[in-house]
C-alpha cells in the first residue's frame, strides 16, 4: 500500500469518528437522557399509593343505621345459614341454633328473621317462631315460603340465646333459612348514640289519685342492661285537668306533668336509669281522671 492510501484511510476514519461524536454535541451543555425512575422511598404511615404503607386506596367500610356514607347501605355483614331438611315433621321443635350451627362466634349478631320453606301442611297447622321459649311470630297452614321475624330486638347472647322453630301439627318441610346481621360495633367520634323505641301498649283510664306500673307492661329481662333516654307518655285528661308524677325505683323524674283535656305527647327526661338495676320500678302516679293512650320507652345500649 502506498503512503498516498495509507494517508487517504486515516483521514477518512478520522472524520468518522469526528462526525459520530459531533452527533452527541448540544450547544449549552449535554442532551438529557431518558426521564429518572422516580425513588418513592419506603413510605410514610398513612401514605396511600406505591411505597405507601396501605397499597391502593381501601374499599369504604360498610355503613351505620341511618347513615348515608358507606357501601354498606347501613347495616353489618349479613349471612344466611341454610337447614336442608326435606321432612315431614309432626308436632316437633326444631333448635335452630344446633342445626344451622350458629354458636358462641355469633354472638352479637342480629336475628333479622326467620324463613322456612314448606311443600305442604295440613289443617291448621300452626308455625310458631320462639326466642327463649318467648313467643315472636305465627302462621296457621303454611305453603310454601313463610318468613317470621322477632317481634322485638333480637341479639344473640345478649337479648335472646336460644332460637326454636315450633310445628304444631303436620308438615312437608322442605328448610329453614336463618338471616342474621352483624351488629354495628364502632361509633365514629361526635356520633350520637342510637336508641331504640319500645312501645308499651297501655290503654287505661285512670281515676282520682291511682297509680300504673309500667313495669306489667314491659318485658325486664329482654332489656335489662338497656339504658333509658326519655320515656314519652300519651294521655290527656277526661275533665279539665289531670296531673302526673313519673318514679323510677322510687325517686320522683322531674316535675309535676300537667295534661290538659286536649292532650299532647309529654317526654320524661330520667337521670341514670338502667334497667334491672337503677331503673327495677317505673311507675305513673296520677291525680285526676285521664286517659293514658300509650307509653313508649326510649332506650339505648350502655
């Protein structure tokens, strides 16, 4: 090779070599490079999101009796537990608590009713739902599906701890489905506490000075431990006027109430009162002619 070539190669490739590093040249400093991969660290608590100590945003918790936030629509966790029986039963009592299985690890939760499916039954054939042996509700000759509820509050191992489903007669029992609801167990701050209404069913007439134990017409042991918000009473006087003194254990709850003939709804405000232990005796002593049309408890878990 003459020295003519060798000089002709070495400039070629030096110009290569200058155009390729020309191509990375940037007046005012270098190209950048792709984007970084943003270092989101470990996470702080309460972070949401990557490095976040919770991952993706949570599912909003079921919601609260009356309230209008939550997915829950405002009741707990329901479940519904399921006897197969495909029987014909005969004056039997069916301990519905053995045989769906709901033990100890359903305490607290809420018998919402009772669903029993039948193919036939035969002439006044009764069904009857009992909690503690209490009567709730009946039907006379079933077909086919037959929903019972509990006529009041139903908490298992707190209200009631046995659930029975009597047949008085003859029956083709297909099964019986329980509907149970977990009580809601957390009240975010600033809730207000709920309550219960209990009506009492009085319908007396009263005369002169007389006395009412609301005590006959309220079922004590159901609702012992239960705490009394207020105590509305419905009653107006026969004549003109009529007066009132409302005791709890023996202690007067507030003023004299004063009931005109008119009538209107008088609300009783009583302090510390729970039942079966501070509120045991809840009578009405009355002084003139009135009607008490009806009492109704307002009543709260402690």
């Amino acid at each position: 090779m003459t020295l003519k070539n060798s000089l002709l190669i070495s400039f070629a490739a030096i110009t290569l070599f200058a155009a390729a590093a020309e191509a990375y040249i940037v007046p005012g400093g270098s190209r950048p490079g792709p984007a970084p991969i943003p270092d989101v660290g470990p996470g702080f608590p309460g972070d949401f999101g990557p490095g976040g100590d919770f991952g993706p945003a949570p599912i909003p918790a079921p919601g609260y009796p009356g309230d209008d936030f939550g997915s829950g629509g405002g009741y707990g966790r329901q479940e519904r537990k399921v006897i197969y029986l495909n029987r014909r039963v005969n004056n039997e009592t069916l301990h519905l608590r053995q045989l769906a299985g709901i033990g100890e690890n359903y305490r607290g939760y809420v018998v919402e009713s009772v669903e029993a499916e039948f193919r036939s039954s035969g002439y006044n054939t009764e069904v009857i739902l009992l909690t503690d042996g209490r009567r709730e509700e009946s039907v006379y000759s079933p077909q086919g599906s037959v929903l019972l509820r509990p006529q009041y509050r139903a908490v298992l191992g707190e209200d009631i701890r046995t659930l029975q489903l009597e047949i008085r007669g003859n029956a083709q029992l297909e099964s019986v489905t329980v509907n149970l609801r977990e009580q809601d167990s957390y009240n975010p701050p600033g809730r207000p506490e709920r309550t219960i209404d209990v009506p009492l069913y009085v319908n007396r007439r009263l005369y002169g000075n007389d006395r009412l134990d609301l005590g006959m017409y309220l079922d004590m042991n159901r609702y012992r431990g239960y705490r009394i918000q207020a105590i509305e009473i419905d009653a107006n006087a026969v004549y003109n006027v009529a007066l009132m003194d409302l005791l709890i254990n023996g202690f007067n709850q507030g003023q004299t109430i004063q009931v005109d003939r008119y009538g209107r709804r008088q609300t009783v405000y009583p302090q510390n009162a729970v039942i079966g232990q501070s509120a045991s005796s809840i009578v009405l002593y009355t002084r003139g002619d009135l009607d008490v049309r009806g009492v109704t408890l307002k009543l709260s878990r402690r």
